[in-house]
C-alpha cells in the first residue's frame, strides 16, 4: 500500500513544479515523506526554479507598524484580491497592526480575545466577514523590540511582503543621523528583495548544511562529475551558500559591489558610530496556504448536469 495520498503528490507538485509521475516516484522512493521526495526532485533536477511562494498563495495584506522601540508584522486573509483592495479591509488590517504595539498576546487566538472597537478582535472578524462577504482570517503576526539606541524599520511591498529590521547603534546622536535612517530604510528594502534565511553565516545550522550538501552531491554525480572534484565542489558551493541566503555577506540590491557588511562599514565610516544589524524578519502574504484554483470545465458540467 502506498506511503502517501493524492494529497501528498499534488503539495509536492506545487512545492516543485515537477511533473506528476515524477512527484510519485519522489515519494515512493522516500516512503512518503514529502521534504526527501523535495531534496530527491532536486538531485535529479527536476525540481522546478520557481519558489513555493510563486506557487501557493492566498489573498489579504501583510501590515506593519513601528512605535518607538518596537514593531510588528500582522497577516489577514480574505478570499479574493478584489477585496483586499477594499478601503474598509485596509483600514481593519492597519488597526490590527496598531493593536500589536500593545498588546501582550502571543497567539492569535489570544489576540482574537482582546478588546478592539468595543468589542472583542473576533467579533469585529465576524462583523466584517458579513460585510464583505469573505471569509477574513487573521492569520499570523510576530512582534519585535529593540533594547538600547538604534531604529527597528518597516517597509511593506504591495501589501505581499512585510519586513522588520532590527538597527542598533552605540549612541542616541547616531541614531538620529539621516545617514542612519537611510541604511534602515535600504536595508528592509534589500530584505524584501533578497529573501535572506539568516543574518549571519554563524547562524546556519549543520543540519541545513549537510541537506545541502546531500543534494550537491546528487547533482554533480547526476552531472558525471569525476568522484575525486566532488568533495572540492560541495566545499566551494558550501561556501559561497553563506552569501546567497546569510543578509550580511548578500550584496546589496542597490550597489551588488557592496556586500550587506560592507555597506555597513561604509556608513559607519560617514557618520562616525558603530552600527549593529541584530535581525530582520519577513511575512510573504500567503505563503504555505494553498489558493483555491477555480476549475471553469467543471463548474460549467455541474450548471449542465440534468
């Protein structure tokens, strides 16, 4: 008996891009687990380019918010892009995000709880999604603060991607300069667009690197690499990982001569003060939620159908 369900091709499908049969052959060679089928579409280069998040999505706003010290991001769902647009959607996903600056909750369902309006977070959830007509869900948010001087930033990208980064300096007079302020901005910038999965290269963990290193070696034996280079190739491919997903060794969008560190240094130098990047943080409107696809053939048999 199989190891997975229909279900399971169809998310690795999504996850890859790969062709069906391929998917089950994935799966069945991995006994059903969907990461190692992931890493086995990889190895044989199968596995499409194009990321999850171009593949699976659902409709909403990411907002954020920075008040002083700290900031946060918040998620809300609807069900079509129409009504995401929508001025009394907007305004609600603004006041959500206000409300995090707040509150102490770390869940959702906690946050739900709270008073907003005169009534609970919930209840204005219901109330909307009766207005509107789709279902609202306020999915996920995170909340960050910063201890001593420097500045958390905030960019929202068409109200799909949100970022947070987190600034710190050695004195209140660096954190004042304009200097300073751009740096901030440039940074959450280049974090929308780079797609960072850590701030260092200290931060990445050997299990990442020998997944990696695993699906290196597939390659390059699929490839007919000579055995005696592969060592040598995954070492230099391991190395250079560091600058394509750790935001301080990534070149910067705006001037790809300059690494992130680099940029860094080259502000400091400007206004004098010691600049600390203590992390960053990124919601993708959508991201791992499986969009509803509308099948016109279908519905159209249905309204036929005696």
């Amino acid at each position: 008996m199989a190891a997975f369900t229909a279900k399971d091709v169809k998310e690795l499908r999504e996850k890859t891009g790969a062709g069906m049969m391929d998917c089950k052959k994935a799966l069945t060679e991995n006994n059903g687990d969907i990461e190692a089928a992931v890493d086995f579409l990889r190895q044989k280069g199968l596995a499409a380019a194009a990321k999850k998040a171009t593949r699976i999505a659902a409709e909403g706003m990411v907002g954020a918010v920075v008040e002083g010290n700290i900031g946060a991001l918040v998620e809300i769902n609807c069900e079509t892009d129409f009504v995401a647009k929508n001025d009394d959607f907007k305004s609600f996903v603004a006041k959500v995000a206000n409300m995090l600056i707040g509150t102490s909750s770390t869940t959702v369902d906690a946050l739900k709880a709270e008073a907003l309006d005169g009534s609970t977070l919930q209840e204005v959830v219901q109330e909307l999604t009766l207005k509107i007509g789709e279902k609202i869900d306020v999915r996920r948010f995170l909340k960050k603060s910063l201890d001593g001087e420097g500045k958390i930033g905030s960019y929202v990208h068409g109200g799909k991607i949100g970022v947070l980064v987190e600034v710190g300096t050695d004195s209140a007079e660096t954190a004042k300069k304009p200097e300073f302020a751009e740096l901030v901005n440039d940074l959450c910038l280049h974090v929308a667009a780079a797609d960072p999965k850590f701030l260092t290269s200290g931060e990445i963990d050997e299990d990442y690197k020998a997944r990696e290193a695993k699906v290196y070696e597939a390659q390059l034996k699929e490839q007919g690499k000579p055995e005696n280079m592969i060592e040598n190739i995954i070492k230099g491919k391991l190395n250079k990982l560091a600058s394509e997903i750790c935001l301080m060794d990534q070149k910067f969008v705006k001037n790809p001569d300059l690494s992130i560190s680099k940029l860094v240094k080259e502000v400091e130098g400007k206004i004098g003060g010691k600049i600390t990047v203590k992390g960053f943080d990124k919601i993708n409107l959508g991201e791992g939620i499986e969009k509803k696809e509308d099948n016109l053939a279908e519905e159209v048999a249905k309204l036929t159908q005696a």
